[in-house]
C-alpha cells in the first residue's frame, strides 16, 4: 500500500477497546497535506481504562496522561463509527471536540459523500490494530 489516501477507513476489529493503535502509523497513509480518517470501532461496552495513561475527568489523568490538544498527524477530520465511542473514550486518541462521533456506517458514509461526492482516493485497512506497513515503520 503506498498511501496518499484523501480517506483511510480503518477498522480497529482485533483490540476495539484501545482503538488508539490504529493511530499509530496508518496515519501517514493519508496525504501529505493531509486527509480524512474514518476509525470504525464496534465496542458497545466503551474504551478500555489505562490507568497510567488515561483521563479522570477534564483536567487530572494517570503519570503518562496528557490532554489531547490536536488530531494526529496529517489527520484534518476524524470520524468514529461504533456504539461506545463516547467522548472520554477519545482521550488517547484526540480532542473529543475535534471528532464526529456516529453510530453507523450509512451516517459516516453520508459525511464523506458531502465532503467529497465521488472525487476521492480512499484506503481501507479490515484490522488496522494488527497491520504491518511496510516501508513506513
């Protein structure tokens, strides 16, 4: 897979609960200048609690947390598709402001549709939290 993607759609299907490690490298996947990405996680029971590295309220985490200030990189919209992704879910991933949260594929799908029409490159990766990139690593 080369990249330059104006959408990723990753799946976080193996580890849905620490959604997180998709970040980690698929997002230099997307374009230069960056792109949108679609993180499909279907784990009704929420984000697994890293006790030294998440959030307990706005303000006050474990010793490696820290407020998410931005997207991650090359990200310029985030979408999460799944029925737990509530906002202090996002607190390793990214400002929970800063992502549309849907319950469904055909509303993520509706987004990308107005954003986009039919005029863009799109890369799909079924288990994001298992994937090995060549080349980018």
């Amino acid at each position: 897979m080369k990249g330059g993607f104006d959408i990723l759609v990753l799946n976080a299907y193996s580890k849905a609960n620490e959604a997180a490690v998709v970040l980690q490298e698929s997002t230099r996947l997307l374009k230069e200048k960056g792109g949108d990405v679609i993180l499909i996680c279907n784990t009704p029971e929420g984000q697994i609690c890293h006790y030294t590295a998440r959030s307990f309220g706005k303000s006050y985490g474990g010793r490696l947390w820290g407020p998410r200030k931005n997207l991650p990189p090359r990200v310029r919209r985030m979408i999460t598709v799944g029925p737990g992704m509530d906002p202090a879910g996002l607190d390793m991933i990214a400002p929970a402001n800063a992502v549309t949260r849907v319950k469904r594929w055909p509303e993520a799908l509706h987004l990308l549709k107005g954003w986009y029409g039919r005029d863009a490159r799109v890369g799909i990766i079924p288990d994001a939290t298992i994937q090995y990139f060549p080349g980018l690593v």
